[in-house]
C-alpha cells in the first residue's frame, strides 16, 4: 500500500513536493493546506487532493506522514501536533530560528518516538553523494580541509530578508549542514564575517548579503564556506575536499553539457538559473528517501539533531560577526 501524505504549506517547495509525490509510485498526496487558498486550489487540481485542515491531517486516520513546508515560526507548533498524533514527519530546514525552541521541540519529538526528518536536499543530490563515497571509500585518504562555495544568482525580496532569520540561519545553513556531513566530525568552533556588498537595504533589513565562514573540528579538520546573495554568472555550487591521499571536488552543473571551442576560447552554456533547476532531482530524491523511512520503520538519513546542529552554527556565526571573534560551539548550545 502507497504511503499517503499531506502538505501543509503550498508555496513554491510545497510545489516541488507535490510533484515528486505525484511521481513516486509508493506514494500518495491525500490532502493539502494552505491558509492562501489559490495556492492549495492549484495542489489540488493537479493532484487530486484534497484540502483540508492542520488538525484534521493531524487526525486522519487516512494520512500516514506529514510534509512541512509553512513559515519557520510554525514549524516547531506543528512538527509537536503531528508528533502527538503519531504521524512521520518531514519538515523544511530550519525547526526554527531559535536553539532553545528546536531542543523543546525535539524533546517532544523524542517522548512521542515519532519520526522526524529535516529537508536538508543537498545531501541527495548525485554529485555530492559521490562526493560522500569518495570520502568514505577513503580514496583521497583522510578528509583535511573542505571548501564549499554556495552562490545565489540574485538576492531574494527585502520582505523575504527581514523574516529569514538572516543569511547564517536562511542560507549558509545549507552549508553548515554539508560540512558536518562531509567532515564526519562535529565542529568545535566558528570564525565569520558578513559584509554588505551587494544591496544596502539588506543591511538596513538587519542582514548580510556576503558573508566567509571558517569551522574547525576538534581533531584540526577545517571547513571554509563562501556565500554571497549576488553570482553575476548563475547558481554557484560547488565543493572541494582536501585529503591526505588527494582531493575530490563536485563543479556546478550547466544547463548543457556541452563545450564549445573556437579560435576566440572555450565557451561553456550557462549554469543552471537557481536551486529549483539545481536540485531538482535531489528533491525528488529526498521524498523517495522520507518515503521509505516511513514504510520501513526506520530512523532519517537527517534527524532532527542534524537540524539542530546546523542551526547552533548558524548562531555561532551570528555571534562570531557581531563580536569579531571566534566562537566555540558550547556558548551558543544553550
């Protein structure tokens, strides 16, 4: 029997769900929410679902697992709702912007032993998930230094900025948690700077739009982050890991893979516009991943703690900005 899920949230990853939903063959889309009603009509015109309540999916008996995809400031509410109600659930990154509201919620997670898996998509994504073999085959030796260069092409709206929590907590937090995965070893510590380069009312929203960060491991590993909300030339993602043996990198990936050369240079076509185009299939990916979990009974590839330690460092590097220092992960694990 397929897994039957509900959406709560139709936005735009409530979209991409539904979709990779549509097209996983254990699977089944029962109902949707959405407080904006045309965007829970579209999710169920294209899928049949049905529309229905936040407590009333909590309450089907026809609804084995939960999808999150609403604002963060309901994210914790609801992950607790639908973990008394004995549903699985996945939930977009972050828990919430605060540690000590994530632990609250992740103890109630942890009471109820209800499944509880966070929307970490880059860690599904093809080239990255080579990556993590090459590092675990142990082929480059032992991991010493990771880079990661995450890009957008375009700053999101102001309005967007001011409830995002802030870069460290809205985008870099990706990152934080590539570099736990790909590190293998808990951070100790945080060094970060953020300036405002690309838009000033990004500073006046209280933000960054450029920001470094540098992680290191309690054995010495390091971990350098780059981020800006401006890549003139497309969605830049890329990793690159440094082992005793040698180094493994994952480059961006272009709209085609073709390369052109003439007597005026090489040209290659463009990168991929933005992340829906970018992870794609790591999304549809991660779905089928939560999917099994859920027929199988067993624990998340992305627990909840992954989202809690993604966003103790991202506090970290809130703290590390505004105090020019670095900051150990214990000052901010409340």
């Amino acid at each position: 029997m397929a897994v039957r899920l509900a959406i709560l949230g139709a936005g735009r990853i409530g979209q991409v769900h539904a979709r990779a939903i549509a097209a996983n063959d254990t699977a089944e889309l029962v109902a949707v929410h959405d407080p904006v009603a045309a965007a829970a009509d579209a999710i169920q015109a294209a899928y049949g679902c049905e529309f229905r309540t936040v407590e009333a999916c909590a309450e089907a008996d026809d609804i084995d697992a939960v999808l999150i995809c609403t604002p963060t400031d309901l994210h914790a509410e609801q992950i607790e709702l639908l973990a008394r109600a004995g549903k699985a659930i996945f939930c977009e990154k972050p828990v919430d912007l605060s540690v000590k509201r994530v632990r609250a919620c992740l103890d109630v997670v942890e009471a109820e032993g209800a499944t509880l898996m966070i929307g970490f998509n880059r860690r599904f994504d093809k080239d990255f998930k080579a990556l993590k073999s090459v590092i675990a085959e142990g082929r480059i030796g032992n991991v010493e230094m990771v880079t990661i260069t995450s890009r957008d092409p375009g700053p999101p709206p102001i309005d967007y900025i001011r409830r995002s929590g802030g870069i460290f907590r809205d985008m870099t937090i990706h990152d934080f948690d590539m570099a736990r995965w790909l590190l293998d070893e808990e951070i100790e510590s945080v060094f970060a700077q953020g300036s405002v380069l690309v838009d000033p009312a990004i500073g006046e929203a209280g933000d960054f739009d450029s920001a470094n960060v540098l992680l290191k491991t309690g054995s010495g590993r390091q971990c350098v982050i780059s981020n800006s909300r401006r890549a003139a030339y497309g969605y830049d993602q890329r990793i690159e890991v440094l082992g005793s043996d040698g180094m493994a990198s994952a480059d961006n990936v272009h709209e085609a893979r073709v390369e052109t050369a003439t007597s005026d240079g090489y040209v290659r076509p463009p990168l991929q516009n933005f992340f829906m185009e970018r992870y794609e299939a790591a999304y549809a990916d991660e779905i089928s991943a939560f999917v099994q979990v859920v027929e199988s009974a067993t624990a998340p590839p992305v627990s909840g703690h992954d989202g809690l330690m993604a966003l103790v460092l991202a506090e970290a590097a809130n703290v590390s900005v505004a105090e020019s220092r670095t900051v150990a992960i214990d000052e901010v694990m409340e």
